[in-house]
C-alpha cells in the first residue's frame, strides 16, 4: 500500500466535533469512538458485504408482496373491508391530501424500494470486486435516504390500527401483513450488518484503478486538533478527508461538494424550527380523524385519540402516540432551540451534552410519522358506506408538515460549530 493511501485510510473527522484523529485496525465487531464528544465513526462488520448482499436480495423479494399484498381485512356487521399500502396511498390521493399522499409514499414504499435498489447494486459490485462510474452515486443515495425510509414506523402503526379496532371489528391477517414485516426485518438487519466505512473504503480503492489516489498531509502540530485547523475539507456526505483548496471543490470519491461548515446552518435551522412551531397549532388543534356513523360525523384531535386509548384502557399504545405525536415534535423545536441560543463556555461536558441531545433529535425524528401512517390505514380499512367509515382531517397536512419540516431542520444544523468556539482536546482541556 501506497503512503498516500495509508494516510487517507488512518486520518479521520469526526462529523459531530471535527477533530482529527487516527483510525486504526480493530477486530470484529469493536468499534472506534471519537474521545472528545463519543461519537461511533466506524464499526468493524465481518463479512459486512456477504451479508448485506444476502438481505438486499430478499428484502426486494419481499418489497413487491408486502406493499401490493393485503394486509388486513375487517369485518364488522356483514361487512368487509381490505387494505394494502398502495390503497392506503391513493385513498389519500382521492381525498385530496397530496402532501401526506406524498410523504405516506416517499416513506413507505418509494424510498425503501430505492434504499434496496441501492444497496444491491453497490454490494453486489463490491462482492464481485467491479464497479463503474456511479458506484459511490447509489452508496450515496443510500446514505441519504436511510433516514426518510420508514418501514418499521408502518409496522408500528398497522399494529396500533389493530389494537383500535380489534374490539370492534374482526381481524384477518393477510399474507401482506407477514411479508410486510419480514421486510421490516430485513431493512433492520441491513443496517446492523453494513460496514459504512469499509464500503466506502472499498469504493474508493475501485475507483483508484483508473487515478492515483490524493495525498494528504498531516502537520505535527499537536495544537491542531481538528481537521479545520490542519487545511482539510470532511464530506458530509462519505466522510473522506480532502484539502481546502478553493470554493465549490467536489469530493474525489463521492462527489459532493466541499464545505468547511454547512452554509447558513444557524439561519437556515431557525427558519424551520420557526416554522415547525407555527405549524404546531393547526397540527394539535384541528381535527386529525372524522368518522362516520349512520350518517353523524364526529371530529377527533391528536389528543382525542390519546385519551381514547387511555380511556380503553390502552395506556401503553395512548403513550407511544402521545410520545411520538406530542412529545417528539415538541422536544425536537426546543431541542433544537437550545442548541442554537445556547452559548456554553470553553467546556467539554456541556458540549458533550448538547452534542448527545442533537444525536438524539437526529434518531427520533422519524417515529412523528406514526400518527400519519395511522390515518393512512383507518379509511380503506373502515370503510363501510353508510353504516360507518373513516377519513382524514386537515390537521394530517399539517401534521405532515412538521414533521418534514423539524427533519430538515436537524439534517441542516451542523453540531460541529457548538466545537468551532474554542479549541478543546480530547482530554478536556481548553485551548485559547
């Protein structure tokens, strides 16, 4: 191995706190932490890309039945009722709700069918040890939407939909619903067994066939601590490391472009934790659900529905909604908040804290869209003309809105510039 490249491969940038540190070997299944904020910046897999071949091959085996497939069907009083993800998807497109049509699809079917497509092809690649041109193009693509993809969300909410109703209707369970969650468990597995920094590693090596790999250089300098200070760029996308070296510089092994921070990233996450708080009123206030009953229509709010499941008797399913559609959103805008008024001094432990809440936002953001994926299920499941039937309100707009909105607001905050204040080593001490 060159030396070029035995550098790229043992510098590293930690994408919460910048700083600069070596990546060395590590056995199977340990891990490499950043010592100054604890973020995990690799993972040893064994077999990583075997294995992740294996799952991808069988998750779009099951992508088709789990989605086309009927999930349940309900019986009430003579009547029957089925349901499958692409109904669930147009009902909502007939009702005239295309924004929660849109995220009820990208999440739950289109991005997961891409998410598998991508990851296929790249392990596939990898496994024959061949690649073209766009490799790190699906790898990145991967990347991106492996957050929107949202398929244990709804699993969680058809098993909420049937604790619901089950003291209502009759339930069938349909040969959707186990290929639905078979595929659940395979978009898990895919993410517990990926090697993110040896497929890119091995990207990079493929691409390196047809040009010399970049030199980087490291200064002894023990002062600088952070990638910033030694002149290199980190992708935020791939992580590689690069020299600062003009504007609008692509990374050589993804291609994204090279920033030092993310542009206007204070700017940018207040104008969506801003709107995030507007759009929580109309969201809370205005009805999520209508329900017919021979011919009465009764409106429910979020809360209507929590304190249904309370008053059922419910209590653990009233609290996951309450958490997910009450708690998450509200905790991510403050959260959020206290991360941008917040100014701490040249401390490590309070900086550590405040780099764990981010994490933290980051991770739950995506169980909000449990209450949608709900409403997404209840009208072609209880349908039942006249006798009763279920639609959505327009607080599911709304709602839906939220949660895209507090999303991007997390992806555009950049943690790394609660660190870009004062120069703090790994050991804690502060530098001036």
């Amino acid at each position: 191995m060159s030396s070029a490249s035995a550098i790229q491969q043992e510098l590293a940038s930690c994408p919460d706190c910048d700083l600069l540190i070596t990546i060395k070997e590590i056995g199977n299944r340990q891990k490499t932490s950043c010592p100054r904020c604890g973020r995990v910046l690799n993972r040893k897999i064994p077999n990583s890309v075997g294995k992740t071949l294996a799952l991808a091959i069988v998750g779009l085996l099951l992508f088709f039945p789990a989605t086309m497939l009927p999930l349940l069907t309900f019986q009430s009083f003579g009547f029957k009722d089925s349901a499958n993800l692409a109904e669930s998807v147009i009902n909502l497109y007939q009702n005239g709700y295309y924004f929660v049509t849109a995220m009820v699809a990208l999440s739950a079917a289109i991005f997961p069918a891409l998410l598998l497509t991508s990851i296929l092809t790249v392990s596939f690649c990898l496994y024959k040890n061949t690649g073209f041109r766009y490799l790190g193009n699906f790898f990145k693509l991967y990347l991106h939407l492996e957050e929107w993809a949202m398929v244990e969300v709804y699993l969680l909410g058809i098993m909420i939909t049937i604790i619901k109703m089950v003291d209502t209707a009759d339930i069938i369970y349909r040969p959707g619903i186990f290929c639905f969650s078979g595929l659940v468990i395979i978009s898990l597995g895919i993410s517990t067994t990926i090697d993110k920094y040896f497929f890119w590693s091995s990207i990079e090596q493929l691409k390196c066939r047809q040009r010399a790999p970049e030199t980087l250089q490291a200064t002894d300098d023990k002062r600088c601590w952070t990638a910033a200070d030694q002149g290199l760029l980190r992708c935020q996308t791939c992580n590689r490391l690069s020299r600062a070296a003009g504007e609008n510089r692509s990374c050589p092994r993804c291609g994204d472009k090279l920033k030092l921070r993310k542009k206007n990233s204070r700017s940018r996450t207040w104008a969506l934790v801003a709107t995030s708080a507007i759009l929580m009123f109309p969201a809370n206030l205005l009805p999520m659900m209508e329900v017919s009953f021979l011919g009465i229509r009764e409106k429910s709010t979020i809360i209507d529905g929590i304190i249904f499941f309370f008053q059922d008797g419910s209590y653990f399913i009233g609290l996951i909604i309450f958490t997910a559609s009450i708690l998450v959103p509200v905790f991510k805008v403050i959260g959020l908040a206290i991360l941008l008024l917040s100014t701490s001094p040249c401390s490590a432990a309070p900086l550590r804290q405040k780099t764990k809440l981010y994490r933290f936002i980051h991770f739950i953001g995506r169980w909000s869209m449990l209450d949608i994926f709900v409403i997404a299920l209840l009208p072609v499941l209880v349908d039942f003309g006249f006798f009763t039937s279920v639609h959505a309100a327009p607080a599911a707009t709304y709602f839906c809105l939220v949660v895209a909105a507090t999303m991007f607001a997390v992806i555009t905050y950049d943690p790394r510039i609660m660190w870009d204040q004062c120069t703090i080593t790994p050991a804690g001490n502060n530098q001036q």
